[in-house]
C-alpha cells in the first residue's frame, strides 16, 4: 500500500510522528509531505530532529498569509504530488489548514482520506479550525476518533461509516519520549517555581484581547514562562508591548517538544489556548486554564483538570485550579498503542 501523509504546523508534526515511526517501519510505502504552513526551525525542523524523523519527501513551501492564499496554495501544490505518487490512502492530521487543504486535494482525486484526530468540535464556526474539522470529517473515507465524545459528535452530524476510536496518538507519544524528556537540564533563566504560558489563538492574539491577557499573566503570583508563538510576538511588537512586559513574564522563543514537555512536567500549572497543550498538561497531572470561551476536550474540564476562563478572569480561575484537589485519571485518552491500531485498520483497504 501507498501512504501519503500531509503535515505543515506544530501539533500536526506531534500527532504524526507515533504513526509515521511505525508506517516507516511496515512494508508500505510512505510519503510525508510538508506544507511547509510552519517553517522557523523551532516551529518545524527541531521536532523532525528530535524524533528521529528524516525529513519529509516533499515540502511545499507555502509559509504564511491570509487563510485563501494560503489554503489555496497548498491545494494546488498537495493535488500535483498526489497526482505524481498515486497512494491508496492520504493521511491527514489535525485541524489545521494544511489538514483541510489535504483532504480536499485528495476527495477530489478520489483518493480515500484518512482523518487523524476526527470528530471534535468547539461549536464555534468562528474559529478557523472548526471549519477545517468540519469540513475534513466530511470528506473522510476513515476517521480516527481520540474519545467517545467525538464519536458522538460524529453521529450527531450523520457520520457513522468507517468511524474508529482508536486513542489518541498525543497520548501515546508523550509516553514515547519521557526518557528524553527526563534527560533534559532546566535552563539557567527557568526559576524553580513557575507557571507555563502558551497564547496563540486568532481570537486571543487581538489589539483588545491580548494586551488584556498579558496585564493578567503579569500580576500572577508566580513567575511565568511563556514560549512566545510568532503569531503572538508579532502582535506583541506591533502593539509595542513586547518591550513593556512585566518582569513577572520569562518570555523565551519556542522551543521544541522535549523541552517544552519538561518546562510542563515541571511547572506548578498550565495557562494556555492550544489544544495539545490542555491534554498534555491534564496526562502530566498540571491545572490547566484554557483562556478561551469552548474547548474540544471537554474530558479535561469534566475530570476537573481544565477550566474554562476569560482574559480577565485568569487570575481568579487559576486560583481556584490550585485550591482543588484534581483526581487525574491517566486513562482519559485512550491507548499507548494507537498508531499500531489505526495501521491495522488501514491495512483493511488493502483487502
Ligand atoms: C496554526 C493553526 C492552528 C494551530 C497553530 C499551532 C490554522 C488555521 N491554524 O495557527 O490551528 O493551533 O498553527 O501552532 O491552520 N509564523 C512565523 N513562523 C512560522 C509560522 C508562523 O513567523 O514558522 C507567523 C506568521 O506571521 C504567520 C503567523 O505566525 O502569519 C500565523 O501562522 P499560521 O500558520 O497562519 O497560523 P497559526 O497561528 O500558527
Ligand atoms: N509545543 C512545543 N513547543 C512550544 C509550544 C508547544 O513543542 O514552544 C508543543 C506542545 O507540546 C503540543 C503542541 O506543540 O504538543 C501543540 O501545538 P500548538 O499549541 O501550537 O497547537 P494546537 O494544539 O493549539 O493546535
């Protein structure tokens, strides 16, 4: 069998990896695309380095700009290699708009398509990965489920063919990597006692809502780490505030995911908008506040690890996170063996 699969920003390289280790390693033939979405060494080559993943066979090059230019680029430039390669199955991870743009190039080709991390939704069509989600799963021939819930929501949308909870491969590398993890040394500028930041949603990173965020991560009683994404450093630079931040604020450049894996295991609590980042702090035992008004992962927040609060009510939520005894049950995610689960399924295509 032919494997194509399709990556081009951060969290589509983490929940790729388990899966292309082991489809390298299988008698099928692979072929990993980059669209090149996310392209600064700390936003793409590290996480190839630190895997052990070679390079991918294709990148795309496309990089930044508006979601049509940048969605119609990749389409264009994804359907000419699928054209050129011919695979029996194209894999597509995540949300993002590399993801759609994937799916799309390849339903249309009628090749079948593959969605990794299926069936989520936030019910707000506002947010530019709802959309993706949405229409992805609907031009899915497979589709991969992390939980129950997004098999319900699934269902609820009419989609009940070909639908598979089969974990989450988030989860499964996260076990993966501990020993590295272990085995990294805490920078010099990381104090003892911290919290970890991570902002840069679209919604969040405007003229009104960050500077808001930032003035509330400030006057936390902690110091707090935030590996600032280039989405958010620009706005920060734009407003003129990234000179201006709080000596409260330890604001470094991304780092890869072994660090940042070890900043979070180490940290006191989590303040984020990723999605990946609400599970890994939940699987590593931390409080996380998500600064946003839905999450998809609403497992985090019903097992009392995860809540729900706006810019101006960071404070106060985190506060009430490091007063509550959290019972984290390990086994919300799923299976350790998720990658080997959904090749067995794709090997059922070729019979
Ligand atoms: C994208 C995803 C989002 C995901 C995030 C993970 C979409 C619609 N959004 O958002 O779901 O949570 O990735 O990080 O696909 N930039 C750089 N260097 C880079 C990459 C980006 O400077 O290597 C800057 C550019 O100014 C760019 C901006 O960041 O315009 C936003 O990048 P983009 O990939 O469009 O969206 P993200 O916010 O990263
Ligand atoms: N991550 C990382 N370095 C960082 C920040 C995040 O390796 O500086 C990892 C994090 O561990 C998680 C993934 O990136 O696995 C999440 O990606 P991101 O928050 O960019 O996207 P989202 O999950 O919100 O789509």
């Amino acid at each position: 069998m032919k494997i194509l699969s399709i990556v081009g920003a951060r969290p589509n390289f983490v929940k790729m990896f388990p899966l292309t280790k082991i489809i390298n390693k299988s008698k099928h033939d692979h072929i990993l695309v980059h669209t090149g979405q996310h392209y600064d060494i700390n936003m793409s080559d590290i996480f190839f380095k630190e895997m052990d993943v070679k390079p991918a066979d294709y990148n795309l090059g496309v990089g930044s700009g508006l979601h049509g230019y940048q969605t119609g680029e990749m389409l264009k430039a994804i359907e000419k290699v699928i054209i050129e390669n011919e695979p029996d199955v194209v894999i597509v991870p995540g949300d993002t708009n590399s993801t759609i743009s994937g799916a799309l190039a390849a339903a249309k080709l009628h090749v079948k398509v593959a969605h990794l991390e299926a069936g989520l939704r936030s019910f707000n069509r506002r947010m530019p990965e709802e959309i993706n989600r949405i229409l992805t799963d609907h031009c899915s021939d497979l589709l991969f489920c992390p939980t129950h819930v997004a098999v319900r929501n699934l269902k609820n949308e009419g989609i009940t063919k070909n639908v598979f909870q089969t974990g989450d491969t988030m989860y499964e590398i996260a076990f993966m990597i501990e020993d590295k993890v272990n085995a990294i040394p805490r920078r010099d500028e990381i104090p003892d006692e911290y919290l970890l930041s991570t902002i840069h949603r679209a919604e969040n990173t405007t003229d009104e809502k960050l500077p808001k965020i930032m003035d509330e991560l400030g006057r936390l009683n902690l110091p707090v780490v935030i590996p600032l994404h280039p989405r958010t450093k620009r706005k920060l630079q734009s407003l003129k505030l990234l000179e201006k931040t709080n000596n409260n604020l330890n604001i470094i450049d991304p780092v890869g995911f072994f660090e940042f894996s070890k900043l979070l295991k180490d940290s006191k609590a989590i303040i984020t908008d990723s999605g990946g980042v609400q599970k890994e702090a939940y699987w590593h035992e931390k409080p996380c506040v998500t600064v946003r008004e839905q999450t998809e992962w609403l497992e985090t927040i019903e097992a009392g690890g995860n809540i729900l609060a706006k810019p101006t009510e960071i404070k106060e939520k985190l506060d009430i996170m490091l007063s509550n005894e959290i019972a984290f049950k390990k086994e919300l995610y799923g299976y350790k063996d998720t990658s080997l689960r959904i090749l067995k399924i794709l090997e059922t295509l070729e019979k």
